[in-house]
C-alpha cells in the first residue's frame, strides 16, 4: 500500500514538474505519518447508537470538540513537531513561516498540544490571534494542524464507517467533524463522493440539483466550470451565494481518488475561483479555516 503510494507520488513528480516542491513535500509528511503512531480519538465521539441516528438525522457530526481538551495527544504533538522540522529544513516561505511558528510555541511554554488542544477544543479565535502574533497565516496553521492529526483521524475512521454505515448523511459537512468538504468526486449522475478538508473523512451522497450550498437551482447561475478542457476536475461555482466546490469526475475511470494528492492536482482551480470572487463551500469570504463546532456553532451551509 504505502509501496503504491510512494509509485503514484514519483509518477505526479515526473508528470508534472511545477508542483513537484509541493509533492515532495507531501512525500517528507506522508514519511513522517508512516513512522508514527496515531492517538485514540475515540473518546471525543459518543457511540451509543440512539446518539448517532440522532445526530445523522439533525446533520449533527459525530465529534464533540470540547473533549478534545480531556485526552492525549502526545502523538499528535510529536508530528507537529516532527512536521515543523521538515519544514523549516526546506528553505523559501515554508521555512520563515515554520520558524515563525516554532519561535512562538517555544516562548509561549506550553508547546504543541496546548495549540492542538485550543484550536480543537475551544474557541477558534484563538487560530486568529496566534495568526495575527505570528504572522502566520490561518489557512496554513490549520494545515499544519490537520497534517499533525491525519493518522489518528485515519484511525477514528476505521470505527466510524462501521458505525456510519447503512445511515444516511445528505448534509454538505463532514458527518464526523463537521468541516465543509474540499472535493466532490462525481460517481453517477445521482451520487458524489464528498472529500472532508480537515480530517479527510470521505461520504457518498446524493447531492440536490443545483448549488449544494444555496440550494439555488439555475443553469446560468451554477455551473461546472472546466479551466482546461482536457482535465477531468472543474468547479461547481454558484453565482448565487459565490461559494464552490472542486469536483471530480470519475465516472469512467478506474483510478480511486486520493484526496492529497488531487488537493495538488487542484491548487490552479483553487486560485482560478478565488480570482473570479468566489469562496470554498461551507466557507465565509476569508475565512477559509473555519471549522463548523459541533454543539457550538450552528452549521453554515
Ligand atoms: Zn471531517
Ligand atoms: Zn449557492
């Protein structure tokens, strides 16, 4: 599996040489993931089963953030940490930001479960105010944030999809932590796959005609734009509430979708909808790093 992996990132480096700094820093992550241990996330999600039909029913996710206050992270931080290194190793932005980054966890004293924890558990001014004191920018301290929590989510989903099985989930977040998805991958005329952007989770679902955010049906208003003809991925951009979603079409093909890699493959649709005005779904204009608090915030759609 990782063997696969390693073959398909040196087939995208080859391929596509103007992301290939991007890619191989994927790859020094995706080296880190496989060295180390998740932490149990379990305890952050109640399981009993009324809990959860209740919750797929009102579009409730299954993580309760606070809870994150109250568990180990130790591995989660020993990743950030790990992460930073290899970033602050690499020259250019990345390493100016990661030292940035570094240098504030280090005079704060509390280290990198404390900033785990406060974003998670708390109250998501706290991303701005360490974005504002660090000059770190929000989009790129949750990155970094959903980088150092990617196996252990992994591991919470192995449960979940058991759990989540068999009940239904319509709803544009993710049924686990509640963040907006990054990508739809099209698998029939009546069924998207939806991507999570922070914990990666992935959900079929049967989207309603028209926009997902506004509900506005009107083909001159969403549309599937296609920057190149050729390429199988566009964006579903909806005059309407100016929100998008990256879809893939996958239709006719054999290939599943790894959403790591095709967030790269991506990164020109990305700043192509942003430069036309619009803003990634379940997202408020520039405020591309919320994430819905279950139990705290209503969700946005
Ligand atoms: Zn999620
Ligand atoms: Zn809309």
């Amino acid at each position: 599996m990782i063997m696969d992996r390693e073959k398909r990132l040196a087939a995208h480096i080859k391929a596509r040489p103007h992301l290939r700094d991007i890619f191989e820093f994927q790859h020094r992550i995706e080296e880190i993931w496989n060295s180390s241990s998740p932490d149990d996330f379990l305890p952050v999600v109640c399981l009993s089963e009324p809990d959860v039909r209740q919750r797929m029913k009102e579009g409730t996710p299954l993580i309760d953030r606070p809870l994150f206050s109250k568990i180990s992270l130790t591995n989660s931080e020993s990743q950030m940490r790990r992460i930073l290194t290899v970033m602050k190793t690499g020259g250019g932005e990345r390493e100016v930001l990661a030292s940035k980054m570094a240098s504030y966890l280090r005079g704060s004293g509390r280290g990198e479960a404390w900033f785990i924890r406060s974003i998670l558990a708390h109250d998501d001014g706290f991303l701005d105010r360490v974005s504002q004191e660090t000059e770190v920018p929000g989009p790129l301290l949750l990155h970094l944030l959903r980088m150092s929590l990617r196996i252990s989510f992994e591991r919470l989903h192995e449960t979940l999809r058991t759990v989540l099985r068999n009940l239904d989930w319509d709803y544009p977040l993710c049924p686990v932590c509640g963040a907006a998805p990054s990508i739809g991958q099209t698998i029939s005329p009546d069924e998207r796959r939806y991507f999570c952007y922070f914990c990666s989770f992935s959900w079929l679902a049967h989207p309603p005609e028209g926009c997902p955010s506004c509900g506005l049906i009107d083909p001159d208003r969403v549309n599937l734009l296609y920057k190149h003809p050729e390429e199988n991925q566009g964006i579903l951009a909806c005059e309407g509430c100016f929100s998008y979603l990256k879809v893939v079409d996958q239709r006719y093909a054999e290939e599943d979708l790894d959403s790591d890699f095709q967030e790269i493959l991506g990164i020109h649709l990305d700043l192509a909808a942003m430069e036309m005005g619009f803003h990634p779904l379940g997202q408020p204009p520039g405020r591309a790093e919320i994430i819905v608090r279950p139990g705290i915030d209503s969700p946005k759609f």
